[in-house]
C-alpha cells in the first residue's frame, strides 16, 4: 500500500454512564471533528496510558465527574481527518464524585433518556443499540 494510503490509527476511548433512571450522559463537542454533535465523553489515550487512566482523565475534564471504570463493552472504528481512523473502546462507568459541569472540548452536557431527540456522532445510536444499550432505543 502507497504510503499516503496507509492510515493512521488513534486510539480513543469513551465513558458510557447511565443515571438511575437510564439516561445516558452525552456530551456536546466543541471540536471537530463532530463539532456540535452529542456524543459519550471520552478522547484520545496519551501515549503510555491506559485506557482506565485516559478514561478517568477525559470525564474528569470534560464533565468535571470522577468514575470508576468498569467493563469493556464494545469497540467501533471512525474515519478522522487526514485519513486517520479513531479507534475508539467504549467502556461503561459509575460516577464516584465531582460536581457536573461542562468542560475542556464539551460545549454541553446533559442526560438524555431517548437518544433519537439529539443530534448524535455518526455511528453511535447503533453502536449503543448493538451492544444493548437499552436508552440508544428511546
């Protein structure tokens, strides 16, 4: 494969948090790419990080909340720009603290019961609904 086709892999992580009564915690991007779009919070692993320690970082800047990272539930890939691809690990997580708060690149946060009344990053409503996700199904 010609150099300029081969693609760079990033890889990413994201939070999936439910309240008690199953909504979702989605955050709004400030950033492309999705800029303007809802998504779960969650970014880039730095090099030499771990998944659990990127995790904890992204939420704590993006929604100023404190998780505990549990089980891995799925993975997805997504075309980013300059021919990189995101390869992104959804794990789900239990908040342990902080105070709720719009941060870092989120433009917004909120819960969201019913998935389908926001505009979300292309691909995650059916990730979510794949892997069971029971609010990406309104």
């Amino acid at each position: 494969m010609p150099p300029e086709q081969v693609s760079r892999r990033v890889l990413c992580v994201g939070a999936i948090i439910m309240d008690a009564t199953g909504a979702l915690l989605l955050v709004q991007r400030a950033r492309d790419p999705g800029r303007g779009l809802w998504s779960l919070p969650g970014g880039r692993v730095e090099a030499g990080e771990s998944d659990t320690a990127a995790l904890v970082r992204e939420v704590r800047e993006e929604t100023g909340l404190e998780v505990t990272v549990g089980r891995l539930v799925g993975r997805v890939t997504r075309p980013g720009p300059g021919g990189a691809v995101y390869e992104i690990a959804d794990y789900m997580c239990d908040i342990g603290g902080g105070i709720l708060r719009a941060g870092d690149d989120a433009a917004d946060i909120r819960w969201c019961a019913d998935l389908r009344t926001v505009a979300l990053t292309e691909g995650l409503l059916d990730a979510l609904a794949t892997w069971g996700i029971t609010t990406a199904r309104g």
